[in-house]
C-alpha cells in the first residue's frame, strides 16, 4: 500500500468512529429525554417501568374532583382516562389553564394509592386562544 492510501484509510476509520460515537451519544440523549406520560389504566395496571422514581400521569381531570386545602396551596383531584381513575395530590399554584374537565399532565410518583405531583402542566384544545387575542 502506498503511504497516500493508508492515510486515507486512517481518515476514513477516525471519521467513522467519530460519526458511530457522536451517532450513539445523540440517541442516548434523545431517549433520557423523551418525555412520556402514562394512563391512569397503566399506572394502576402496573405498566410503569420500574426503578422509575418520577414518571408523567396524563389524562383527563374529573368532573367535580377538585378540592382545595384551606390556607394551603395543596389540592385533590382525580384523572381519568375514561377506563381508570387515579387520585392525584398538587401542592403549589396550578397553571391557568387547569380546570375540571380538562386534559392534564402531572409529572410526580405513585405511592399505590396516590399520585404525589410535583409540577402540573394544563393542556389545552385546538380551539383554544389566548387572552386578548381578537376572535
């Protein structure tokens, strides 16, 4: 082989380790990232991965489920998934957007009994427009 071919080749191997090493790091960042959130049918099924110690409740929040802690800022409520219910706590200011009847999204754990939430993320419709915004 002449000394120009086995530099090339040298090249040509750096580059693909580089390309698989940097190929492997983009994936593995991607999947810790990949944000999922699980039914209450799920969570009470036990189809959580375990070792998991904060995972995502998504659902529904139950017509007339809501109640408040007086002089606290801790609340009670229900998602369903239409299937299943899962009681959930929220200590902390709930987004504008939460209301009964409306989908939800609570990252926190699940104790067997109760959904402890640490953040509470309202989602809202396509119809849906902000304040101010002229119809």
């Amino acid at each position: 082989m002449t000394t120009a071919r086995s530099k090339r080749i040298a090249w040509l191997a750096a580059i693909v380790v580089v390309a698989t090493g940097f190929g492997v790091s983009l994936y593995k960042v991607f999947n810790d990232n990949l944000v999922f959130f699980y039914t209450p049918t799920q969570i009470l099924h036990g189809d959580t991965p375990t070792g998991l110690k904060s995972y995502r409740l998504g659902g529904m929040v139950v017509q007339g489920s809501l109640q408040r802690e007086p002089n606290t800022l801790t609340v009670h409520f229900n998602v369903t998934d239409q299937k299943m219910t899962v009681p959930v706590t929220f200590t902390g200011i709930l987004p504008d957007l939460f209301k009964e009847g409306a989908g939800v999204v609570a990252d926190g754990g699940w104790n067997g009994q109760l959904f402890t939430a640490k953040e509470v993320l309202a989602k809202h419709d396509e119809k849906y427009m902000p304040p101010g915004v002229p119809k």
